[in-house]
C-alpha cells in the first residue's frame, strides 16, 4: 500500500530535496517521510472538503426571507456512522504506521558501531570506544552500517537532531539516552542542538561525516594515534583542539572564574611560581634543584594525574584524575598549550587554529 502512496507522492521519492524536508539520507528517512506525506495529505484533502461544504451551504441555505421558519436539524444515521468509520480506520491506519516507525526507531538493531556523546554547553563531544578516539564538534560514521549513540550531558538539557537521518533524541544530565542511525550515502551531514540550552543554543552544531566502511577504520586509527609523529611545536594546536573539551566545563580561556582556575596566564604563574596552595605552601618554595617538582612542568604533570596533591587556594580541589587517561606526550601536549596559549587562542579565549595549524576562521 505504502509503496502506491508514495509513488501517487512522486515528491517523497527519489527527489533529494522537496518543499518540507531536506535530503533523505538513513534507512529510515523515507518512512518517515511517507507517514509525514500521508498525514499532511489527509490534512489537505479534508481542510479543502469541509471548507467547501461550508461556503456552498452557507450560500445554499441561507436565510432569504425574515418570516421563513424551518424545524431544527435532527438526526441522520448513515450520515453520522460514515463521519465516525471513515475518520476511525484513519486513525488506526496513522497509529499502526507511526507507531512501527516509533518501535523500529527505538529499538537499535544488533551489531551497532557504538559512540559515546557528550553534550555540554555549547560543545558537542564524541568518543569512539573502540578506537580510543574523541572528536569534538564532528563525528565520523561508516555509510551503511547501524551506528548507536549513548548520550548524556554535562550540563543542561539538550537535544541531538540529524534532520537528514530524521532522528532525534534528548540529551539529558544525570541519565543516558540513546538513538541510532544507518546512514546511507556518503557526505557531510549537520547535528544540531534542538533544545534551547541558553545563550550559544544556536551554535551548538557538529557535522556528521559519512565515509566509507573500508575507510573508516583507518581514519579513526589516525585519529586515535595523530599525536605520536607530531613534534612539540605542533602539540598546542594538538592539544586545544583535542583534549582541551575535558578541561573546558571548569577551566575558562578568558581569564574567568569557573570550577578551577583559568588557563589564561596560567604558565606565567606557575612558572614565576606564583602559586599559593591551601596547605599553605608557595608554589615558589617548591621549584627548583632538590625540591618537590624541580621543574614547573612537573607540577603541571602532578595536576593532571593526582589533582589532589596540591589544591590551589580559593578552589575546592573537585578535579578528578587523569591518570591512566593521557599517555605522556599527550600531557606533554596539554603543557605545550599552557606555553603557547597565546598562538592558539585569542584575547577572549576563542580558539584560532585547527589540530593541523592552520588558522580557524
Ligand atoms: Cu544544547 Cu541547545
């Protein structure tokens, strides 16, 4: 039946684009589509039906004389069982439909590619478990194969849209939520955030880049391990691209007050060790030969893998660990970052390069 449907609907088939909705581009957007169609079809036909029954009555029996009196309207059987069946079958007809779609959207299939997301104001993170790798602000699928995403958020409400999949699901703080995808072209789709989350709701967006399944393991390889061949001076575009997302819900760029200290001029302070402790101590009193950390990096390094060792005043000391979450050179990276703050960010704390160097616009 659904096929006829569609063909009689030539726009829901085969055209990218239509007047309502973008591209279709998952297994299950041209169902989705159709159910849209059908209903709006429906909608159509009876809005024109009833609007004109109502001119051509109102024009047929209108009053022609003040001393015409007619009987009141009384029953019509047939008329008022044809006005109950018909609109009753539709709305099974609707149920039965929408609610396979609901079932068989709900219900990820087995075998999917799992992905770990994160919403956090006004960020997008995506964690690829079986790669250790994470992306931020783009995820990479293969075309083809079912793909899961498990998300909760950091934060607010938000909400995951791909319109071209026509999936959509709550992301949600304190709980996970999960929907699922088999995209089936390759390209570039958009993400948005579809739940007003204040003030840059609007610029939460990421791309979903489709790709082919024999290249995807390579890519997300890359991915997972594009650290190890870079030199130091390309670890700080590296690591506030990168890694910096986890830093981000409590360390500002701007010099503002958050969780933890801002990063901002955080390597004048340490290195000059202007660094007061709630123990008490100086940071100043702990650098150099035959002390604690002999270098500031070392104190860095001891911030990242045991935040407890040393709390700076005025913070509760809430970081958790990263041990065992960084390799090394990554946290080489992160201490590249704190020298070279000012070549990847601007004065309002906005990032300005990409991973690879090149400027951002
Ligand atoms: Cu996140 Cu709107």
């Amino acid at each position: 039946m659904f096929s006829i449907v569609s063909s009689l609907l030539s726009n829901t088939q085969g055209a990218p684009e239509n007047f309502w909705l973008s591209e279709q581009a998952s297994t299950v957007a041209e169902s989705v589509d159709i159910t849209f169609f059908v209903i709006t079809w429906i909608c159509y036909f009876f809005f024109a039906l009833i609007v004109a029954l109502l001119v051509i009555f109102a024009v047929k029996y209108r009053r022609t004389s003040p001393d015409i009196t007619v009987s009141g309207p009384t029953h019509n059987t047939a008329l008022e069982l044809t006005w109950t069946i018909i609109p009753l079958i539709l709305v099974v007809v609707i149920f039965t439909v929408g609610m396979n779609g609901y079932l068989n959207l709900r219900e990820a299939p087995e075998g999917c590619y799992e992905v770990s997301v994160t919403g956090q104001k006004w960020t997008w993170t995506f964690d690829h478990p079986q790669y250790g790798a994470t992306q931020v602000g783009e995820l990479t699928v293969p075309v083809g194969k079912p793909v899961r995403l498990l998300m909760t958020s950091n934060d607010v409400i938000h909400s995951v849209w791909i319109p071209d999949f026509r999936v959509k699901m709550d992301v949600i703080p304190g709980r996970y939520t999960s929907l699922w995808f088999e995209a089936t072209k390759v390209g570039d789709y958009i993400l948005n955030c579809t739940e007003y989350c204040g003030k840059d709701h609007s610029a939460m967006l990421a791309w979903v880049h489709v790709v082919p399944e024999d290249e995807f393991d390579g890519r997300m390889k890359k991915l997972a391990s594009e650290y190890v061949d870079m030199s130091v001076g390309q670890l700080p575009a590296y690591a506030i691209n990168r890694l910096y997302n986890r830093c981000q819900s409590c360390h500002s760029l701007d010099g503002s007050e958050s969780t933890g200290p801002s990063f901002k001029g955080l390597w004048d302070r340490v290195s000059s060790g202007d660094v007061a402790f709630t123990s008490g101590e100086k940071l100043s009193g702990l650098l150099g030969d035959t002390t604690t950390y002999g270098v500031p990096e070392n104190y860095i390094r001891e911030s990242i893998v045991d935040p407890q060792g040393h709390i700076v005043q005025g913070y509760l000391g809430s970081m958790p660990s990263f041990q065992g979450q960084l390799k090394d050179k990554q946290i080489t990276a992160i201490i590249e970052m704190f020298k070279h703050l000012r070549d990847v960010t601007d004065a309002a704390g906005n990032i300005t390069v990409n991973t690879d160097g090149t400027p951002r616009q």
